[in-house]
C-alpha cells in the first residue's frame, strides 16, 4: 500500500522533497510500518560518509543502527522511536554515535511520521545531521565560559573593564565586594574617579596609562563606595585603537589594606622589640658594668675558668696581684699563675672531677702557692665553686702575705720575748741572786767565827766590833731581796700583764710608763681617766700589748726620747693614744730591716685592735714624731 501511494505521489513533489530531505540532513533512512511493527528499514546512499558502514552492512545486521549509538544515548533514542510508533510527533533528539573507524559522532536525529487516510502509521523517515563541528564548537564556548568564569568572575583581584573616563563596563564579584557595592549591576556604570578624593589624581593617572601603556603594581590610597580608605595594589592595562587612541582600561585591583595595616603593626612591634632589646641591651650592660665594677673593686682576685683550665674572665685585682694584664690572662690555662708542681697537677684536678663527680679541691679553702708574671711566688688562699654545673668554674684568690708575715712576726715577738725573759733572768735576777749568795755567805762566815761559849768581854766585843758589820749585811741582803722581787714582779707582768680587776689595765699601763722611765735617755708619762673602767680581760690585754709594741717601737726605731700613754673613756669610746717626739715612720718603709720589723708592729697592734672590735690610726704627732691611737666602743664593752 505504502509502495503504492509512492508511485502515486506526482514526480514534481517528489523531487521536492527529495532536495528539502537533502538540505536538512547529511543522510536519511526510511522504515516501513504494518501495523505497528517494522518490516523494513531502507539506508540512504550518503550513510557510509556518516557512519562508515554501508547500507548493505545495515541490511545484514538489523541491530547495527542500535548498536552504533553510544550506551549512555540509548535510552533518548527508543524513548524518540516509542513516541513515534505511539502516534506521537517527537522532538529532534541529539546522541552520539561510535563510527565503525572508532570516531565518536554527534548526530541530530529529526523523524518525519507518513500515515494512510484511517491515520495508521504506515511509515517515517530518520533525517540525520552530523553536528559533531557544532557540539564541539558548543564545548569549546562553554569552556571558555567556565574558564572566563574561573579566571575573571571567582578571580580573588577585583577585575574590571572601563572607559578612559572611569565608566565602569564590566566587574568581577571580587571588585565588587572590594569597593562595597551590592551588587555587580550597581558597580556597573559607575565611575572610578569617584573613588579618587583628588579630581588631579584621575587625569594624572590617564596620562600616565597614555604614555606607559601599563602600570605594574601601582600602589594608591583610594576609598569603598561607603567611604572606607583602602589601601590597594593595581596593575592596570591600555587597549589602544589602530591610531594609538586610548579606547578601554583593565584593571587587577589587590586590596592591600589588611596586609598594610599588619604591616604597620609588625613594624611597630619590630620597632617596639627592637627598643625592648635595646633597653634590655642596656640593662645587661648596665648589670654588667655594675657587676664589673663590683668585681672590680674587689681586693682578692676573681677568675673564672672553662673545664679545660682555659681563662675566661678575671677582675682587677687579678692584674694587681699577679702582674700579667687583662690579654696576656684571658683564653690562657690557669696553671700560668702556679708554680710547678701545682700547675702539673690543676689540669688532672679537673679532669678527675669531670670523670667522678668527687671534688678535691672544690666548695673548700685550700692554701696554696701562686706565681707572678715576673717569677716570684707568694701564698694564696683559694676558694673554688662550680657555677650551676654548667663546667664553669669560679676562684676566689686571696694573697696571704702579710698575713704569713704576720704570723712569722707573731713568733718572732714569741721567741724575742722568751730571749728577753731569759736574758732578765740571767743578766738581772740571775746576778742579783748571785750577789745576795755572797752576802749571805759572808754572814755565815761572820756567825761562824763567833765561838760556842761566849763570855761577856766577847759579846762585849762583838756588839761593839762586828755587829754594826752584821747589821749591814742584813740590811743590804733584804733591800736585794725587795730589788729582785720588784724584778720578778715586772717581768711576770711582762708574760701576764693585766689581771681580772675593774682596774687592771691602768695599774699594767702606769708599770709600763715606770719601767721605761728606768731607761737612762727616755722619759715615759702615763696618764688616765680615772672612769676607765673594762671588765673584758681579753680586751685589755689587747690594749696593753698595743701599748706595749708601740712604747718599743719608739724605744727600738724611732729615737724618741719623750713618751706619753693615754687612757681614757666616755659613754662611747675607750681610747689609747701612745705619742712619742720620735722621727717618725719613714715613707720607704722597705728601706732597711729596722723599717720593716717596724711596719709589722704596726700592722700586729692594727689586727690587734680589729680583734678587740675597734679602729686603729696612726699620724704624725702634733710636735713630730708618730701619734697611734685605737678607739673601742663601749657598746662592744658591754655587750661582751
């Protein structure tokens, strides 16, 4: 039937429509219906160039048509077929297809339904356009969509095109919320000299885009369209037409505001730090100076050392001390200020320390024997103490010198003594006791001539002859008697010179002013409160022996030949003055022995006056000579 209206169908339509079916479709198929179902599908000559199979290919294979269309398709095209066979007119469908050289196709699929006069579908026909240029040419647009999006509108920058007057064309979100617009449509149209607070600045700004054509990272202030200051960053580019006019600006607009205002801040804080270090700076110098200073005016030396012996550090004293400077000490081994075999031995100290944890020498006073620059030795106390364990160590040297001397001086005055004690007893008491020997022998002789039976006339004779002889010998043996006694009582007073009396001190003190005044060239005056009172033992016998070395200095060196002692006492101080109109002490005081044995005396009655608690001076007299004077308080009377 259906071959039979074609027949019928006059040749002038026919080619009609044969050449509109060519027009809008690169090939067409044709599917015969009865009664709802297909009976045969007719492949136009053009499928081949499409799909690459011919129609005889389609004719063998009734599933081929199906089976080229990619799966995912599938669906819209039996969805397309159902419709059509339903009575249905379908809309074009648009799917791919898998040419037989493996190609991948879009098609454009438009089915035109032939029904017969009871409107029985009888036919269609399948007009197919490769449109594969179009989709990817749709692809490509929707890419350079998406990428224009990706690259303009989601831009972080604030993107924008304007005209030469600063009308606004087209803005990416970022722009807009930049400069505190609502929206894209509200930024556009407006201007961007408003955004400029100086009318100047825009037509400065133009000229510049003229003459440069680029501007890269140009740095302004500007303002939100709210008033808000910014701070931005912008790189704006020229478009020029073919006579070198400017026709359009692009703009990369970064808001550098935050990143200024933390820059601010951080160079605040940089120059806050900064004047804290340098005020800490200056703190630690002054700490250090003062710590310096400290050390400095420090009489013992102070040197400190790292776990290999090496100098760090040292203070004043110890240049005085040991004679080497500051250069010569510092990162040399401390075994540089011992003599051997101390210096052999410092180094192993360490190390047996370091290895053992057991100190030898550490936390502890030791005496030992230190080294000048110039060779000589003298005695040191050190005191050695780890600073908190960091290998660190710290000496305090001490020169002991004068206090070696004063002990050598101490038994020195020990030995003269017991020499002058002996030499009393034989020179003096000795001679005396050897006189009163004769004496009394001589009274023996006299008793012995004097016979057993005495008559009158010989006791007659005797009072009258011997007797008065008798009575001389007697007498002279008693006043020897008393002489050796006064003797022995000064020279006793010389071993103990102060007893346990309110007064003992000025009875000690008045006996040694009468004994010097025995010396034939010297005169000796003792004068006292009589309100000089001391209880303390201790402390009197102190001030005796002060008296004491310093009335023989002025016999021994000084050539005196007027000497005063003077006692006397307040509610505050007890004081002893001893003047003499000697010549004095002399200003080299190492000149010759004598000096020295006198420089010692002075320093012996100046530690024994520290040891009673009080100050000792010494001066030139008022009428030459020397004048040494040591006050004690009271209050370190009582409190004894």
């Amino acid at each position: 039937m259906v071959e039979k209206q074609h027949r019928q169908m006059q040749p002038a339509v026919e080619s009609r429509y044969h050449q509109l079916r060519d027009a809008v479709a690169d090939y067409h198929y044709h599917v015969l219906l009865d009664e709802g179902q297909v009976v045969e599908k007719q492949h136009g000559p053009k499928c081949a160039a499409i799909t690459g199979y011919r129609p005889e290919e389609y004719a063998a294979n009734h599933r081929l048509w199906i089976d080229l269309v990619l799966e995912d398709d599938r669906s819209d095209i039996e969805r397309q077929i159902e419709q059509v066979l339903s009575g249905q007119q379908p809309k074009p469908s648009e799917f791919r297809i898998r040419r037989k050289d493996g190609q991948l196709r879009w098609l454009r699929k438009l089915i035109i339904p032939y029904y017969d006069a009871d409107g029985q579908l009888t036919a269609y026909d399948a007009l197919l356009r490769d449109i594969t240029e179009t989709k990817l040419a749709q692809q490509s647009l929707r890419q350079s969509e998406e990428n224009y999006r990706l690259l303009f509108d989601d831009d972080l920058t604030g993107d924008y095109l304007a005209t030469p007057d600063g009308e606004i064309l087209l803005c990416n979100r970022a722009f807009v919320d930049m400069f505190g617009f609502v929206s894209q449509q509200q930024a556009v149209g407006s201007s961007l000299q408003d955004f400029y607070s100086d009318p100047y600045s825009w037509t400065a700004f133009i000229e510049r885009i003229r003459v440069m054509g680029t501007l890269d990272r140009f740095e302004r202030i500007t303002r939100r369209n709210d008033g808000i200051t910014l701070h931005v960053v912008e790189t704006v580019i020229g478009t020029f037409d073919e006579q070198g006019n400017l026709i359009r600006l692009k703009g990369y607009v970064f808001d550098d505001t935050h990143s200024r205002v933390e820059n601010a801040k951080l160079r605040q804080r940089t120059i806050d730090l900064e004047e804290a270090v340098q005020q800490r700076t200056r703190e630690i110098r002054a700490e250090r100076s003062h710590l310096e200073a400290i050390l400095d005016s420090a009489l013992d030396a102070i040197i400190s050392i790292d776990s290999q012996g090496v100098i760090q550090t040292i203070n004043r004293s110890t240049e005085r001390l040991f004679g080497y400077t500051r250069n010569e000490m510092i990162n040399q081994n401390v075994s540089m200020l011992m003599p051997a075999p101390y210096s052999e031995e410092h180094d192993s100290y360490i190390k047996r320390y370091l290895q053992t944890g057991k100190p030898r020498i550490l936390d502890s006073v030791r005496e030992l024997v230190g080294r000048r620059k110039d060779g000589s030795t003298f005695p040191i106390e050190i005191s050695i103490t780890e600073v908190d364990h960091l290998q660190v160590f710290t000496g305090i040297v001490h020169d002991i010198s004068e206090r070696k001397q004063l002990q050598a001086h101490v038994l020195q005055i020990a030995e003269d003594e017991q020499r002058r004690i002996g030499q009393e007893l034989h020179d003096g008491i000795g001679q005396e006791l050897t006189g009163l020997a004769l004496f009394a022998g001589t009274l023996v002789e006299l008793l012995d001539a004097i016979p057993e039976e005495s008559t009158e006339e010989t006791a007659r004779h005797l009072q009258t002859a011997e007797f008065s002889r008798l009575r001389a010998l007697a007498a002279r043996i008693s006043s020897l008697l008393n002489e050796t006694n006064v003797h022995v009582r000064r020279l006793a007073h010389g071993v103990m010179p102060v007893q346990i009396e309110p007064r003992g001190l000025q009875a000690a003190l008045a006996e040694l002013s009468a004994s010097i005044n025995t010396h034939p060239r010297v005169t000796c005056r003792f004068e006292s409160s009589a309100s000089v009172v001391l209880a303390d033992n201790a402390t009197a016998t102190h001030l005796y022996r002060i008296a004491q070395e310093a009335t023989s200095n002025s016999l021994r060196h000084s050539q005196a030949t007027e000497i005063s002692i003077i006692l006397e006492g307040d509610e505050d101080y007890v004081v002893l003055e001893v003047n003499d109109n000697g010549i004095g002490i002399r200003p080299d005081k190492d000149r010759d022995q004598s000096n020295r044995e006198m420089g010692m005396g002075l320093r012996t009655m100046q530690y024994r006056c520290g040891v009673a608690g009080g100050t000792f001076h010494i001066e030139a007299g008022p009428s030459g000579g020397a004048s040494i004077r040591c006050l004690v308080p009271t209050k370190l009377l009582k409190e004894s």
